[in-house]
C-alpha cells in the first residue's frame, strides 16, 4: 500500500513510521497516488496567524472577535476544547473559557497570509478554487508529469512550507470529487491528512449523519428528519423520483451526493459576486440593542475584507432568518459604491427598520454585492447626511491607526453592544 511521510516526504510501503525519519506522521491509503481532487483548510486561521505574530500567546486559549458583548469569529483549538465556537457570544465564550486572550480581527493582515499560501498553491496547479481566505479546492489531475510526484507529496509539501515559512497550519482531503475532498478534510484536523477512495465511498457514506453533506442546515435536517431520513444509509433507500417530488433541487442533489457522485469542476477565479458575513445566534433574540451591535460588527468585517481585497460595493444586502426559519432578504443600491463600514452600517440598519419582519430572529447577516474596484468608491458623499463626509474621514483614520498601533487601539462603542 503506497504511503508517504508528511514530515520528510518520503514515500514508501505502508508502516507505522517513516523508514527514512522515523517520524508518525504518515498518510497511507491504496488509491494515495490515484487521486487528484483536494480540498485544504487552514487550522483556526485568524487565531494560528494571531499566535504567529504574538508568540506569548502560543499556549494560551485565543478567541478572535468582539469584546465583552460582541461574539466569536473564531478559536484556537484550545479554546475549542472548552467549548467555545464561532458565533458565541463572548460572554459565554468566556464563561467557558474564561483565561482565553480576545483579539480583535485584523483583516488585512490575514488577506495578506491568504495571498502568500495562494501563491505557494499557484506553484502546484493552475486550477485552484478559494471558498474563503482560509480554503480552497484544487485539481491537481496532469501535474505529476511537471513537477515529478503525485499530487499526494504536492500536497504534503504545500502544508510543511505553509508551516515552515508562513507559520500557519492547515489540513488536506483528497479524493475523486470536491464533496468528498471536503468531506475528508475535516476527518483529522489539526495539521492533518485524509483520503476517501473510489473504491471504499459507499461504505464510508453510509454509516454518516446526513448533516454531513454539505448544504444540510438545520432547516433541511429538520425536513429530512420527519421524512425518517437521519443517515446517509436512509437516503439511498429512497428513488431519485421521490426524493425529487418530496424535497425538488435539494432531493436530485440529495440522490447523488449519498452515492458519492459529484460532477462540479474545481473553478478557477471565478468572479467574485459579493461580500458578506452572517451570525446565527444560539438562541433566537429581538433585543434592539443585541441586533443593532451585530448590525455594525457584521458591517465592519464586511468592509474590512472589501478594504482587504481594494473592492468596494453598489449594493447592501440584509439578511434576516426568524425563529420559525422563514427568510427576509432585503437589498439597496447605493449612489456609489463603497467599502466603509459606516455606510454599509447605515444602509444595512434602514433596511433593518423597513423590513416589516418581526422578531425573535436566530440569524443575522449583511453584504456588499455589484462589486467593483475600490478607485470607483466612495466618491460622491451623501448630500442627504452632511455628516457621512465627516465619519468616513473619521473611520479612514480609524484604519491607519489600527494598522499602526493595533486593532484594539480604537473602536467604536456601538461595537459593545
């Protein structure tokens, strides 16, 4: 059986230890050198980048977000171990947790590690599809010929030189198609390495809860389950036709993911359409000033990656999910773009107040869409708000100061709430 050691990159037959270092940190599989389709995770990237950059804070529990009222935008793997996960509130992350370090988010800072490992990926492979600063597919099919080892080593080698030289870890799924390199990248996480083969596919998706397949929310999973459909097993009980007449598009997509068939090609640079950034809440809320403060964290993460990315947008999106699950989506084109998160708050909080929806709700999100490039932004004022022209100078020299001296060295009070 073909194995590799993902410390020296040798390969051999398979073994406990690598013949060559001896070390254990070995991926052996029969199908290794026949697949070409991964998918790679960084490991709790915004919090690994904050531990490289503020080594004191290797061994402590690090939770990246807002402050005292604000919530989780992620964790370190110690903080996780304690219970603490994305999207909490932070006083119950600390609750839990309660000598975790809380940093504030520094967009720019990770935009600029994310480009640094897409250029590492660019050496392997044209084809490459990010999902996110932090992930990405890539299909390596061809590529053995070019560089001299099958994709399995490249991919070994792309996550040691992520460690060695950007200080950041992450963790490989390959396999035959992006549903089950995505699948297989979270089976050994962190800093790790696994395959699902063509030939054992069946097998390993059967045992598996449906909430395993990606796109599978609560609501689905809540349909689902009255249908008596709790695993992947249950599902391949039931006809393409049925479940296409029970649950439509989502029953085809259903069919085919539980027999492991997934046809999408890994894309490469596709357009970016919009920039957004969500929090379901763990338990459904109506507070006024609880929404209002995600309102402008959610604005301030968004402009902070358009500020990462040099785009700005023409258009804020609200999006709303009530307790009953019902969804209210709301959209309003601006005078020009922008990537300020002072407008972007303002126009997200009219949509808010227009929206007709009643509370509680359990998920909040906002968006900048038409994208364009971020000379075109910002450029006409608000001749209806003579002070926008004030507070965007204001937030301007917010950032400078921030990348000068920190994100915690200023910060609006509505960011506490």
């Amino acid at each position: 059986m073909p194995a590799l050691c993902r410390d020296c990159l040798t390969a051999f037959s398979a073994g406990v230890r690598c013949p060559a270092c001896r070390s254990p940190r070995v991926v052996a599989h029969v199908e290794l050198n026949r697949l070409s389709i991964a998918h790679m995770d960084c490991d709790a990237f915004y919090a690994s980048v904050e531990k490289r950059d503020n080594p004191a804070l290797r061994d402590h529990p690090v939770i990246v977000g807002g402050g005292q009222r604000g919530v989780v935008s992620t964790c370190c793997y110690l903080a996780r171990i304690r219970g603490v996960r994305s999207a909490m509130p932070m006083f119950q992350a600390l609750k839990l947790c309660p000598e975790a370090v809380v940093v504030r988010p520094r967009m720019r800072v990770y935009a600029e590690v994310s480009r640094a490992i897409r250029a590492r990926m660019e050496e392997m492979t044209p084809a490459i599809e990010p999902l996110s600063l932090d992930e990405a597919f890539l299909d390596l099919s061809g590529t053995e010929r070019l560089h001299g080892v099958p994709p399995a080593t490249m991919l070994a080698r792309l996550t040691k030189r992520m460690e060695e030289e950007l200080g950041v870890t992450g963790s490989v799924g390959l396999s035959h198609n992006k549903f089950l390199a995505k699948i297989a990248s979270d089976l050994d996480k962190p800093r790790g390495f696994s395959v699902i083969g063509r030939a054992e596919t069946q097998a390993f998706l059967a045992p598996q809860p449906v909430r395993l397949i990606w796109g599978v929310g609560t609501a689905t999973q809540a349909a689902l389950d009255r249908a008596g459909i709790r695993t992947i097993a249950d599902l391949l009980r039931w006809s393409r036709e049925d479940l296409s007449a029970r649950f439509g598009q989502m029953g085809d997509r259903l069919w085919h993911l539980a027999r492991g068939e997934d046809r999408r090609r890994v894309s490469r640079d596709q357009p970016m359409k919009s920039i957004s950034k969500e929090t379901t809440f763990h338990e459904d809320t109506a507070d006024p000033d609880l929404l209002d403060g995600h309102l402008w964290r959610l604005a301030e993460q968004v402009a902070d990656r358009a500020k990462a990315r040099g785009l700005a947008g023409r258009t804020v999106t609200l999006k709303l999910k009530r307790g009953d699950f019902q969804l209210v989506a709301r959209r309003h084109a601006l005078a020009d773009a922008t990537q300020l998160a002072d407008r972007i708050y303002h126009a997200a909080r009219a949509l808010f107040d227009h929206a007709g929806a009643a509370g509680p709700f359990r998920l909040i999100g906002v968006g900048i869409a038409d994208l364009v490039p971020e000379d075109r932004a910002d450029r006409l004022g608000d001749l209806l708000d003579p002070e926008a022209v004030r507070r965007a100078a204001a937030e301007r020299a917010t950032d400078l100061i921030r990348a000068r001296f920190g994100p915690e060295a200023i910060m609006k009070g509505r960011a506490l709430r």
